[in-house]
C-alpha cells in the first residue's frame, strides 16, 4: 500500500503526545476464535476499546468496525507516529535533565 504524506495535501495537523500513549495498556493475548487470529499462538498489542477511548473510530483511521458490528485495529500502523512524538518527548526530558546535572 503506497501511503501519501505530504503537508500540501493534509490540513488541521495536530500534534501527538507522550500523554496519549500512557493511557495505554499493551498486552499479550490469544484468540478465542480463529476467525479473528491464530487461537494457538499469541498475540500482542493493544484492545481496540481502549483504543478508541483515546482516539475515536469515527475520527481516526485507526479503527473500523468489521461486519459484525465489533470494533477492530484496522490500521496498527498509525500507532507508530505517536510512538515517534512519545520517543521525541522522553529524549527531550533526558536532555534537560542532563543539563540540569552540569
């Protein structure tokens, strides 16, 4: 999938932060249903439902509902940025410390 990232294309940016993914609770889990996942292996990541108390369905491309009706990680890729800004913030604290140190 070619994914376009372009700021003449985008508007309303908004900016992430390392408070959003504190809320989050990343965890190790199996399917009870294979028609969800491998039942005989585990999985990682986070529940959609506490996804969307974060970032909505309806606002975000993150999550979908499938056709049952039931709330889905339809793009986990999009976790990555926030993990970015999240990394960005902690260096940032580092660093300040480190210069309050000298």
């Amino acid at each position: 999938t070619l994914f376009r990232s372009n700021n003449k294309e985008q508007h309303c940016i908004y900016v992430m932060s390392l408070e959003k993914i504190n809320k989050l609770n990343p965890a190790e889990y199996t399917y009870i249903d294979s028609k969800y996942g491998n039942t005989n292996k585990k999985s990682m990541g986070c529940m959609a439902q506490e996804l969307a108390a974060i970032w909505s369905e309806e606002e975000y491309v993150l999550l979908r509902k499938d056709e049952n009706g039931k709330l889905i990680v339809s793009n986990p890729d999009q976790l990555i940025y926030p993990l970015i800004k999240a990394v960005q913030e902690l260096s940032q604290k580092v660093e300040e410390l480190e210069n309050e140190r000298k």
